[in-house]
C-alpha cells in the first residue's frame, strides 16, 4: 500500500522540484549580476579580513552616498588566498577586481611585473596630500620613484611590556632597549607558577610569520640574507647568531607552544596577563589598549624596538590598496582609494566608530587631530617613531639589494620564506639545532639566487 | 558509492567483536547473548567524539573573541550575541542563495543524470560497464587543483566566472561520479524477479522506472541526494578559485572572517553555525529516508 502511494507522489514531487529550482538559481544569478549600465560603475574590491577593512566595508555607504554613480562590492578573504586570487586574476587578465590590497611586499614586485597602475598622476591632486604620507611608507610602496599604492594603514615593530610586572620586579625599560637587555629581562619575569612569559616571541611557520620578528633581529645583529651580490648570508656568525639568541630566548623564556604561536596566539597570552613583554607590530596596542578583549589595557608600556649593532630597527608593512592594470574603472577604482586613505576618511572612522579604531601609521595628519592624540595616547607616538624611523632602503648594517626590511622583495621569497620558516620553527621546537636549521636555510637561499637569476 | 551500503554493517560487525574482546574479555563464553550495555556505550562515545567539535564551535559562537582564544579553554561563560550580530551587519543572504542555488540545483542535476547511467550499469548491463564504471570514478583521482587552472581559463574566455550556473555545473560534474556507484549500488539490490514480474504484467519500460525501481530505490536516491548536497554546500577551492562578488559561497563567506591581525574564533565559528544550519536541518529531514536507503541491502 504504502509503496503504491510513494510511487504516484515521488516523480511527481521530483519533478515539481526539477522545475523549479532551476529558475531560482537563474533568478539569483540575475539579481546578483545586475548593476552594470546605465552609466553607474561598480567598483570590486578584494580585501583582507583585518579589523580596519571591516571598518572600512561598514563605512561604505557614505562613499556610495556621496557617489551615487558608484557601486562597490567587496571580496573578503584571507591572506593568502587573497594574494593566490589576485595573482591568478591579474596574471589571465581576467580583470575581476578594480581595487586589490596589497603590502609593501608585492607593491614593487607588482610593479616591475606591470600588473599595476601608476597612482602619481592621480595622486598629484593637492586635495590628497600625497606629501602627507609618511615617507618611509611611500618609498616602501614605490618602483622607481612612482607611487603604485596608496597606504590604507602601516606598521612597524615595537616592545610591548607590562608597566606593572616591571614596577613589581623593580626594573626599568630604558629608552632604546638592547636585545640582551630584553632577554636578561625576560629571565627576572618569567614565571611559570603564575603562567606568565618572559617574553612572546612568534615561533609559527611562514613568511609573514615567525620571519618578520626574526629578519628585523637578525638585521639589527648585522646579519643579513644576502649581500649586495646575491650571495647568501645565512650562515654568516652574525645571522647565525641573531638566530641562536632568538631560538634561545623563546625556548627558554618565551611562551609555552612557541613553535605554533603566530601574531593572534601573542595577542591572546599579552592580552590574557600570560606575557610579560611582546615584540611584534605596532598595530597590537590598538586591541591591547581595548578593555573589551583585553586584561592588560592601560598597563602596557610601549619601548622602540630592541637594538644590537645598528641605532634603529623595526619592520616596514602597509596595508595598501592599488589598482590592477586590467581594471575597466581605474577612474572609479582611484575614487574609491583616495577616499578612503584620505585625512578626512580618518576623521570619519573617529567620529563614527571611535579614535581608537583609526588607521594608523599612514599620514603624518593622523597623528595631529587632537581626539586621536588624547585616544590612542598610550601607542600613537611611539607608532610614528618606530615607522620614520625606519630605512626601507639600508634597514641592517650592510647595504642590500632590494628595498625592504623583514622579507627579500623577490617573487620567490614566498617560496622561500616559507620553507626557511619551517626549519627555523623546527628549531624552536626542538627538533634540530639552529646550525642545521641554518644550513639547510642556507642551500636553498643559494638555490634561488642562482635558479632565479639574480647572483651573476 | 558502495560503501555507504556496505561498510556501515560491516563495520558495525567487527565494533561489535572489539567491544566484546576489550570491554568484557571475561564473559566470552556469553558470546550469544546481546551485548547492548557495551555496544550502546561504544555508540555513545563515538558519537561524542564526533559531535564535540561541533558543540565547541556551537559553544564558541556565544563567547566574546577573548572568551575564544584562552588556555586552558573557556567553559564557563555569560553568552552573547555579538556575534552573530556582526555576522548579519556583513550581508549573508547573497552568499546564503548562491549556496543554496548551486548546491540544489547541482544536486537535482545530478541525481537526473546519474540515474539512468546507473541503470546502464547495473540492471541493463551495457557491454564492458566494468570499464566505464571505473572510467566514471577515474575521474575523481585527478586532484582539483590540477584542473583549476584550464577551468579558469576557459570560464574566462566563456564569460562565465563569477556566475552561480557555473558553480552548479562544477558541482555536478564533481559529484556525478560519486552519485552514479552510489545509486547503482542500490539498483544492484533490486530483485531481478521483481522487474520480471513487473514485466510479465506488461510493464513498459517507463512503468518499469517509474512504478517499480524508483519506489524501491527511492531512500537510496535520498541518501545519494544528501550526500551530494553536503559536498556542493560545504566546497570551498572552486567557489574561492572561480567566483568573486557575484556567486560567491557561504564558504567564501566563512573564510572572510579570517584574519592574520586579531581576533576571530568566535566570530568564525558563529558564522560556522550558521553555515552549517542548513545541512544539519537537511539531515535531519532525511534522516528516516538516509536509514533505510542505507539498510537498503536488507531486501535479500
């Protein structure tokens, strides 16, 4: 009985289903494609998920209110697969994307390729103020001298401590800390009983990773990746001994689960009170500054990044937006970027969603509206500091090469870095001495010099 | 596919010997009486395992980002809806009605080209259909990051990149192999004396199909029809590599979530939940039809 009755309904109810189902995918594909004519531009947007971008996805509609002709969509995704989209798009000339954010890594390496639009005439409007933009961060962003993306925000490197432990401990930070002060530091505060760090160093795989602390240190040491003529620097005594006191600090005073904590596990244990000092970018203090998610605000000191033989150290990184060559809208696409790394795009995100969530470390004018200099009190001087004083060109004591501080700007140093990463985090776990790491380290850095055609 | 017929008894046969040696060794020679205390215990446990990961995401979505990234972990907490307040700021419906779009439509498409390719390979035995069963599932032993690049191109120059057809064709085309030994495992099952008396009574082939194996074989379809359905929702390497602001996924969706500057377990794994939803209720929904087209074979 029952099966007779399944039988009459089931092709009947598939059927039903057959046909309509197809009409809604038709459906939505068309109220999802629409927005192109009539003279209204859609402008597409890849992005990183990072809090300013979601900041600046939020504040949208004002841009679309003032330019009613522009549509903008935003693609979100995380690094690396937005760096793997973008690079297949702009390679096939497929042109999905009018505005793509890229760092000061890709920039000049984008450029050479031609796969970007040179912003200087567009820039050159007095209204942007490109002379606004923090110079280190400009040049970082330039290929023989013409801007090819404009910052949304930068960063450069800093230590973070705990006022409060320190005051406990009855030390004193200096003003310019150098690494072996950090690290003797590190032993007075470590405290496994009360599960807190001497220090939190990244010890996670990848380039972006455990390499962009590491490379400032090892610059600052005096080691460095490779020489003017591309010879591999690796396992130079000085690298190689930046590298051991790095590995050294991390496994005997750093935070437990080293080898896997990358900037969001620093984050945790700082904010947490599981860490005493931290040395990473100086965009943390904003979200260690929030009493929201974090247990530390307003008892966190803010000292330059630790020094060995050179004066300065610290890393170079902006967050930056820049226009594909294969945009059809490069006029609407330069409209939305000069919007939203304009001065009053800053004053905007203060007054609408607060001071404190200003994108920091991209114009000098930032820096001097008076709610942001009382909000972010606590960090703001000390993020101008440590980027102007940054030398995108010489960072370490010997001169290189390529224009950078914490990566090599060459295609293959994703590659490399990577790969260079894993020993090094192996070695941070313990599972091979940093001479082997180092070696090895330093056969593929020679392997890519000379496969890649740089070392004559 | 057969193992979905298949291993689930099986391996519910040697579980079953595992728990008797490791749990009761002793009363071995109890061997034929049933053992449901221990069995039960077993079936719990495994599906504790299973389900608290997803419980913690669950759990994770109603914790503030702090509350998410703790060690030791957080169990004890006041829950919140931040959340997934900010989730519904980011519009969710457009990437929701792609996925529904290409996971439906693909699942539909599947299961009417599948079908009958399976009834050529099981009841009316095309010549060396051994072959072309192996040819179907051949196809799935190519990684899908060695076609992606060819796919691009030629989604490219068609124009249809970005556009949700494209998608459900994708997905079709990926989950047909799979449909195809799954429902042929099942037309296997159909007694041959059933289709002979149907045809004895002057059956036609369309009333053969449509009054006597579809019914038979319909928890089977069901099942089939799920599975397909979870795959094209839950993909995620075509949907980031070929869409970008139009089709886009739940998926991508996800993923936007991540970020290498902050926060985001709990924020990711409320957008998880949310995600998930729709294949939870879709189970749900099948699940009386997925158990017996998974104790299909039980006709013999």
């Amino acid at each position: 009985m029952t099966t007779r009755s399944r039988a009459r309904r089931t092709p009947l109810a598939l059927a039903a289903m057959a046909a309509t189902l197809p009409l809604l995918a038709t459906a939505c594909a068309g109220a999802g494609g629409g927005g192109g004519g009539d003279g209204e531009r859609t402008v597409t947007i890849a992005t990183v998920a990072n809090p300013q971008m979601q900041d600046i996805e939020k504040l949208s509609a004002r841009f679309e209110e003032d330019h009613p002709d522009i549509n903008l969509d935003f693609v979100i995704l995380p690094e690396n697969e937005l760096r793997d989209r973008v690079t297949q798009d702009i390679a096939t000339q497929a042109g999905q994307y009018d505005v793509v954010t890229i760092g000061t890594y890709e920039t000049p390496i984008w450029a050479e390729n031609g796969w970007l639009a040179p912003l200087d005439e567009y820039a050159s409007d007095p209204a942007y103020d490109v002379d606004d933009i923090l110079t280190p961060v400009r040049e970082a962003l330039s290929y023989e001298d013409t801007m090819y993306a404009a910052p949304f925000y930068g960063e450069s490197s800093f230590l973070m401590y705990r006022k409060d432990l320190f005051a406990e401990a009855g030390l004193t930070m200096p003003e310019q800390p150098t690494w072996q002060q950090v690290a003797d530091f590190a032993a007075k505060l470590d405290d496994p009983a009360s599960d807190t760090a001497g220090i939190c160093l990244r010890g996670l795989p990848g380039w972006g990773e455990v390499l962009a602390p590491l490379n400032t240190m090892i610059l600052t040491f005096g080691g460095q990746w490779y020489d003017e003529n591309w010879n591999a620097k690796l396992t130079s005594p000085e690298t190689k001994e930046a590298v051991q006191f790095y590995v050294d600090l991390v496994r005997e005073h750093g935070q437990p689960g080293a080898p896997n904590a990358g900037f969001s596990e620093c984050l945790t244990a700082m904010g947490q009170g599981n860490a005493a000092m931290w040395f990473d970018a100086t965009v943390a203090a904003s979200s260690l500054e929030d009493p929201k998610n974090s247990k530390v605000a307003g008892k966190i000191g803010y000292a330059p990044a630790p020094v060995m033989e050179t004066e300065k150290s610290g890393w170079l990184w902006a967050w930056s937006l820049a226009i594909p060559e294969t945009s059809q809208q490069k006029d609407a696409a330069w409209e939305f970027i000069s919007w939203a790394t304009s001065k009053e795009y800053m004053k905007l995100v203060g007054n609408e969603l607060g001071w404190t969530r200003v994108p920091p470390g991209s114009r000098q004018s930032t820096y001097e509206i008076p709610e942001y200099q009382q909000a972010a009190e606590a960090f703001a001087e000390p993020t101008l500091n440590a980027i102007q004083n940054v030398d995108v060109r010489q960072p370490g004591v010997h001169p290189q090469p390529w224009v950078g501080v914490q990566y090599v700007a060459i295609p293959e140093f994703q590659d490399l870095g990577t790969t260079v990463s894993q020993e090094i985090s192996a070695a941070i776990a313990g599972r091979q001495s940093v001479d082997e790491a180092l070696t090895k380290a330093q056969r593929y850095a020679e392997q890519t010099a000379t496969e890649g055609g740089y070392r004559k | 596919m057969s193992p979905t017929t298949t291993t689930a008894p099986e391996a519910a046969v040697p579980e079953r010997g595992q728990a008797d040696v490791r749990t009761v060794p002793h009363r071995r020679r109890r061997r034929f009486r049933p053992r449901h205390p221990g069995v039960a215990f077993a079936a719990w446990a495994a599906a504790a395992v299973f389900f608290s990961p997803v419980l913690w995401m669950f759990l994770t979505g109603f914790k503030q980002e702090s509350q998410a990234s703790t060690d030791p972990p957080t169990f004890f907490f006041v829950p919140t809806l931040d959340q997934y307040r900010a989730i519904l700021g980011r519009d969710f419906t457009p990437y929701f009605l792609n996925s529904v779009s290409a996971s439906v439509f693909s699942t539909i498409l599947v299961i009417i080209l599948a079908t009958p390719a399976a009834y050529a390979l099981s009841i009316a035995k095309i010549p060396r259909w051994r072959d072309s069963l192996f040819f179907f599932i051949s196809t799935r032993m190519m990684p899908a990051v060695a076609i992606i690049l060819p796919l691009y191109i030629i989604a490219k120059n068609v124009g249809v990149l970005d556009n949700v057809t494209m998608l459900a064709l994708v997905y079709t085309v990926m989950n047909l192999p799979i449909a195809v030994w799954m429902i042929r495992s099942f037309l296997v099952e159909v007694p041959k004396e059933v289709l002979e008396a149907a045809r004895i009574d002057g059956a036609t082939f369309g009333v053969e199909i449509r009054r006597v194996i579809l019914p038979m074989i319909a928890p089977g379809l069901a099942a089939t029809a799920l599975i397909c359905f979870i795959f094209a929702w839950n993909e995620f390497f075509f949907a980031v590599s070929l869409t970008a602001t139009q089709a886009a996924t739940v998926p991508v969706f996800l993923v936007g979530f991540i970020t290498s500057e902050g926060l985001f377990w709990a924020r990711l794994s409320a957008a998880s939940t949310m995600a998930a939803l729709p294949v939870i209720i879709a189970g749900w929904v099948a699940q009386k039809w997925l158990v017996r087209g998974l104790s299909l074979g039980a006709v013999k």
